[in-house]
C-alpha cells in the first residue's frame, strides 16, 4: 500500500516548514509507519519541492552506515538523501546554531564525482574510478523530529541534512587506501574521538558504490560534480553555539565549523 496523495502532500509540506522555520515536526509513524517505498516516495516529492523553489541539488548522502544506527531506526540497510547547493560551506565557517532545532555533527569523507555513476552492479573499485578524488568533511544534520523516529520517518525527511562543510584540498585517490585513512576529531580543542574510515562499510567507497546501486534502483544516479557523503567515521557531536568542530585525517587534511 502507497501513501495517499494527499497524505504524502501533507508531509511533504511538514518536512518544508520544519526546514524553514525551523521547528520540530512529527514523525509520520506517530500515526502510521511508511513503507522503505512510501519514505523514498516522499523524500522525492520533497526534493522536487525544494527544487522548485529554486534549490539546487549538490550531491547525494549516506546515513545509518553502521549496524547499531540500523537496529537504533529499525532498518535493514544504510539510507540514503539528497544534499542541497545552499547548505555546502567551506572549511571554517561560522554557522548561527539558532538555524537547528537540534544541530549535531559528523566527521566523514566526502567524494567529489569525475563521471556520473549508478546501479546496478557497481562495486568499490567501479566507483574508484569515477571518483575526482576526497575531501574531509562535516555534515551538519539537525534532528527536526520530535518524539521518536524510525528509519522511514528520517528518510522521508531528508535523512537530517541541513548543511556540509567542505576541506579545501581535493586529494587524488591513488595509492590511498580510505580504510585505513585515520581520524582525529576535536570539539573546542577536547579530543572527542579517534578512529579509522573502516567504520564507514569497511571503507567510504563501499558507501559509495552502495549509494550508487541504491540511487540506480529508483532511476537516480550520481552525476560528475556531485559531493557525495560516504557517511559518519565516529561518534555524533552535539554542539552548542561557541563551539568549533573540527576534524582531522591522516592524508586527506582537516575541516572546521564554528556555531555561533
């Protein structure tokens, strides 16, 4: 069974104003759970509304990339969302933390698209080579529900994404194995966490092919230029206003924010 018309338009509408003001909303499951279909369903219409308000697309999201997240939201896989053109920032940005109903951060690596890529059959070494090359990053999600959400009712919002931060330097992947490509993570000069980009699916590419199939089998695709979070390489931060995040890799550099 789809969700109805109307009631996918009334979500939709939800999911906009709690962007905008922003504002918490409910998590449809509060009434009735979507369907893995009806989410993605809803997520596009989502995406299509902010498109024509003017918003433009800058690339694509892996979320829940590790086991306990998936059990946590009840799903039995990553997920997947777009990102929006309007929310890429650039390393050391300064971001009002009153733009968040509840801002939190992650640390990952981010591909930037050579060539356009999709499902089905694509493998880790298939998406190697249409990647340009890695960033580090940050992604910026705001937790917009209120109450507690299951896996569709976060994919029909658009996985939490609110913003990206971006390092400067694009880093060519050759001779670079992301598996092993180390993190140090620093809230207000606290180290908060270290780790290795193996939390990511063993490694961001199998994130990436996965993102890959993932948009192939609903007539999507990667497209050359497009930013691609692979997902987060340690644990969530919750900031407040004054802190500065940033994050640290081996070879791939490092990334900041600051909420002010």
């Amino acid at each position: 069974m789809s969700a109805a018309p109307g009631d996918a338009a009334e979500l939709v509408s939800e999911c906009v104003a709690a962007r905008d003001e922003p504002r918490t909303h409910r998590p449809p499951s509060e009434r009735r759970r979507l369907s893995l279909t009806e989410a993605y369903a809803v997520q596009d219409r989502l995406r299509e509304t902010l498109i024509g308000r003017g918003e433009q697309i800058a690339g694509w999201k892996a979320g829940f990339t590790t086991r306990a997240l998936q059990e946590t939201f009840e799903v039995s896989e990553p997920v997947c969302a777009f990102l929006l053109a309007s929310g890429v920032l650039t390393s050391g940005a300064a971001i009002p933390a009153g733009r968040f109903v509840k801002p939190a951060v992650e640390a990952e690596v981010a591909f930037v698209m050579k060539r356009d890529l999709a499902g089905p059959g694509v493998t880790a070494p298939r998406a190697l080579l249409a990647v340009e090359g890695a960033l580090p990053a940050l992604e910026l999600i705001d937790f917009r529900h209120s109450g507690k959400a299951v896996g569709t009712d976060v994919i029909a919002d658009g996985v939490y994404a609110k913003a990206i931060v971006l390092g400067g330097a694009l880093t060519p992947m050759t001779g670079i194995d992301l598996a092993l490509e180390g993190l140090v993570y620093e809230q207000s000069g606290t180290v908060v966490g270290t780790a290795t980009a193996a939390e990511v699916l063993g490694t961001p590419l199998n994130s990436l092919a996965w993102i890959a199939n993932h948009l192939g089998a609903r007539g999507l695709g990667l497209r050359a230029g497009d930013v691609v979070m692979t997902g987060s390489v340690s644990k969530v931060l919750q900031p407040r206003a004054g802190d500065i995040v940033r994050a640290t890799y081996t070879r791939l550099g490092s990334v900041s924010v600051r909420f002010a």
